[in-house]
C-alpha cells in the first residue's frame, strides 16, 4: 500500500466527537492558541515568597500563578513549602531584582535565600505594588 494516504470521514474530528458530551444543543468551542496566550498576558503578575518547611530556607519569585508556582516547587522538595506572601505588582521583575540584591549577602543557590525572622518581616510589610 505505498503511496496510500489516510482519509478522514466527514465528521469523525476531534470537535464532532466532543459535541456528544455536555448540555444537549451546546456546541463545545476550544479558543485559538493566539487568545488563550492573552489571557495569560493579562493575568496579575506577583512576587512571592515561599518558605522551605521549617529551615530558614526562602524562595523569593514571581509568577502569574502563585498555586501553579507552589506545586511545581512542592514536588521537588523534601519538607513543605509554605506561601509567606504574594504581592501584587505591574514590575514583578524589578521588585524581584530589588529583593535580590537586598538579600544577595544570604544567597545559597538559585532564588533560595536563608533569611531571618526580621527580613520575613521586612518582605510582609509590602502589600501591594502599582
């Protein structure tokens, strides 16, 4: 059968068959890539700070899903990872370098910093940044 070429039935797509589950009369309708990634453009953009079970262990980041970020994290660690704060800001990036810097003297690897009951204090007194 060289050279043959597989025809697809009228009806028999991936939409046709997703038609038969939900409310009777509703036509299922998947959004193009191009909108689902605007969403995401415009989703709120935060810095977190997480903490690594009960070592002085924090993570400082940002994400535009603090949970999704959570779990990712969670499951390559030993302990729990506990949210500290999650703060609101239009410049996540530039808060983030700010926070680096400021702690660069505590760096252990990547975005980990071993950071004192003050500079947890410190971090929680930033609410929201526009």
């Amino acid at each position: 059968m060289a050279g043959s070429v597989l025809k697809r039935k009228p009806g028999s797509g991936f939409m046709t068959r997703l038609a038969g589950f939900g409310p009777a009369g509703v036509t299922p309708s998947l959004k193009p890539v191009s909108s689902r990634i605007a969403c995401l453009r415009h989703m709120e953009k935060r810095l977190f700070l997480f903490k690594h079970g009960t070592r002085r262990e924090y993570k400082i980041g940002r994400t535009k899903n603090p949970l999704r970020r959570e779990c990712e994290l969670g499951i390559q660690l030993p302990e729990k990872l506990t949210p500290v704060l999650h703060i609101k800001s239009d410049d996540p990036a530039g808060i983030e370098s700010y926070w680096h810097t400021r702690f660069a003297t505590k760096r252990k690897e990547g975005e980990w910093f071993a950071l004192t009951p003050d500079d947890d204090r410190a971090f929680k007194r930033w609410k929201r940044i526009y």
